[in-house]
C-alpha cells in the first residue's frame, strides 16, 4: 500500500447505491481495525432503520478504496433561525435517533494507511461545508482528524496549527470545538494472565468482599445461573423483559431510557434478528434461583466483549441484609468470569464513568463528540455569551464566600 498522500484521491458521492456501499464496505471492514460500530452489521442496521438521504466520503489509492465515511446532513435550528448544517458522521443529528449510542465513532479506514486517509477524507468534508456549517463526529477517541488536511488547494504550518488555504485563496484556521466528553472504561485481560492473576486476585479487597457477600445471599436463595439467549425469538424476549428493569431505573420521558424511544426499540429489534444468530449479540438473563436478577445486552466482536447495557432488578430486597446486594457487581463478575474461560482478550464497559466500572478496569480511553468547523460570527457570539455567564456566576459565587 502506497504511504505518500500523493497517491490518495476523496469523493464525495450523494446516496450511492447501497449494494455497492455494502460490498465495498464489507471489503474494506476486513482490512480496517475491528470496530463493531464501523461494522457493516451496525451500519447496515443504521441505514435500514432511519437514513434515505445520505452522502458517503470515498478515499481511494489508485482503485482501492482505503476509505468509507457516510455524512447525514441535519439542519440545526434554534426555532426559525437556522444555526447551520451539521455534516453527522454515522449520525443522523436527530437526538432520539441517535440514542442508539454509536462509540468508537470514526471513519472506516485501511489500517495500513489510516493516520493518512483520516484528515484528507475530513478535508473533503469540510470542502462541502459553508458558513456556520459543523463538521460532528462523535462519540469517538481523541484521533488527528485535521493534520495535514487539504482544504482546496494546499497547507502549510503555523505554529503547531494547521492553516487551510481554500480554492478562492483564503486562508483559514479550523477551528475543533468538544461538545461532550467522558471515558471508556476496559479490563484487558493480558496484563492479569502475564502475572497470573485470577479475577479475584486482581480486584481490590472491598470489591472482592462486595462481590462475594452479595453472591453467599444469592446461593442461599438457590444458586446464580446465566442463561444466555440461543435464538433470536429468545432475544427479543429478553430485550422486552429488560425494558420494565431500565425504565423503572432511567426514566420513561424522551432523553432517559432508551426502551421509552420507539426508534431506539427498532434499532436494536433488528440488530437482534441480524447480529444474535452469528454470535455477536449476546444477551444473558442472570438468576439467583428463582430470582430474576436482570438481562445484559453485550456485543461480542474482534474477540472483545462490549458491555452495552444492563437492566437490572435493583427491588429483591426483601430482609435487612438484602440492602447490601450487588446486582451489577455480581452480573459483570459472572460475565467477566465467562468471558476469560472462554478465551475473550478483554472486557469493554464502553463509555460513561460508573464506579463498577472503575472497579473492574484497568485501562481508560478518552471519549469525546467533537465539532470541526470554520470561523464564523455565530460562534463568536456563542463564546463571547458562554464568557459572560462564566463571568456573572463566578461574580455571584464570589459575593457568596
């Protein structure tokens, strides 16, 4: 594979056919960094269930394509007054339609030519963006999407930025702006095998006590048992016994639960029917006896296993010592457990900071959702406005100590 940027052309193509997006998404999937969110399985999903209108970013060296990116473009409005266009990578813009919860969000990419393709495939972006457009990609890891990115007709450097020379001369300075941030949180096996620790081993001595306290109450109730769903009807069974455990836990209103967003309830329906009968979906009912502790919805990719969400029963409290009961510790360690028998390389608990997940990693990655855009007097203004109410509350802080 050529490395020289030379050699690397972009496209922007508006709603290509999709058979030919598959097959060449599926082609390039095999040579590009196993992600179950770039995966044709969750895309293919993803445009099935909510996208008619998209364009896709193609890099190609010579007549491989070492690049794929699929852009949703959604108006923002505050009312009437439009905000710009937000240019979505594997988003739609649309806030129930996105609580499908994408991580590890970035384009896909060959692995041998990635660090390159990435800015040049943001610069084709960018080059179909004006005004008080905003390029959004998120929720994804801190990557270089603008170094070296060809906006038109050439860059140079200034400084440690990048400066971006359009094809009508003007020379501008991207502007990367975090919307959201947070952590992801994982427990990699290798480090536990190398000085031969077991689970219980490598857990601090109040999580072990936490675990094991929680786990003698439930082997006195009749012992704890995974069920892990064999077929798709199964699963969806079980994906609909979660809804009562997270809503009650979440929220019902739109934002909350996701079980509480019809959208949310398709994705995910489909993905079951499409991803259960490979083994990537996988989806455990845990029981203490004939106590119903709750369902984990897990993805099992690239020899990972990725926690999505659990719904819990958190209402078995039924004696003083119960109180204590550690529903989440206990259904994590017994899938942990699980997944070290049977030969995973980790345990991703994906993004979001809890302390359970604290508890079990021993890795963090950083997890952003980042806004790529040029200068434009809106978002002057927006900062001038943020600098102000930072201003006046830490004025009326200080009149209060």
């Amino acid at each position: 594979m050529a490395r020289n940027s030379d050699f690397f052309q972009c496209e922007w193509v508006v709603n290509p056919d999709q058979k030919w997006l598959k097959t060449q998404w599926l082609a390039l999937e095999a040579r590009a960094e196993s992600n179950l969110f770039l995966s044709w399985l969750w895309i293919g999903t993803w445009l099935d269930c909510f996208v008619d209108d998209f364009s896709v970013v193609v890099a190609r060296n010579e007549a491989c394509v070492v690049g794929l990116g699929i852009i949703v473009i959604h108006e923002n409005k505050m009312t009437s007054l439009s905000l710009g266009r937000q240019f979505c990578l594997h988003r739609t813009g649309d806030r129930l339609l996105d609580q499908i919860w994408i991580e590890y969000n970035d384009f896909l990419l060959d692995r041998t030519v990635a660090d390159l393709v990435r800015p040049l495939m943001t610069a084709c972006v960018m080059n179909n963006m004006k005004g008080a457009d905003t390029f959004v990609v998120g929720v994804t890891q801190d990557k270089d999407f603008l170094s070296c990115a060809v906006m038109g007709t050439d860059t140079f450097e200034h400084g440690t930025d990048t400066l971006m020379v359009l094809a009508d001369g003007t020379v501008v300075l991207p502007e990367k702006e975090v919307g959201w941030e947070s952590q992801a949180f994982q427990l990699y096996f290798a480090p536990l095998q190398k000085q031969h620790q077991t689970l219980d081993s490598y857990l601090s001595r109040s999580a072990r006590y936490q675990i094991k306290r929680s786990m003698k109450i439930y082997q006195a109730a009749g012992g704890l048992k995974v069920i892990t769903a064999s077929s798709v009807a199964q699963g969806l069974v079980l994906f609909e016994h979660a809804a009562g455990y997270h809503l009650k836990r979440w929220g019902n209103r739109p934002g909350q639960s996701g079980f509480a967003n019809p959208h949310f309830l398709r994705f995910h329906q489909e993905l079951i029917r499409r991803g259960l009968p490979s083994g990537t979906v996988a989806i455990h009912h845990i029981y203490a006896g004939e106590r119903d502790l709750g369902v984990v919805y897990n993805f099992h990719h690239g020899n990972w296993v990725l926690f999505y969400l659990s719904a819990l029963n958190y209402d078995l409290s039924s004696s003083a010592e119960d109180r204590h009961l550690k529903p989440g510790l206990v259904a994590h360690y017994l899938l942990i457990q699980m997944a070290m028998e049977q030969g995973f390389d980790g345990y991703d608990f994906m993004g979001g900071v809890s302390r359970y997940k604290q508890t079990f990693a021993n890795q963090t990655v950083g997890f952003a959702v980042y806004h790529y855009r040029f200068p434009h007097l809106l978002y002057r203004m927006k900062k001038v406005i943020r600098g102000l109410k930072r201003r006046v509350w830490s004025q009326n802080n200080s009149r209060c100590s």
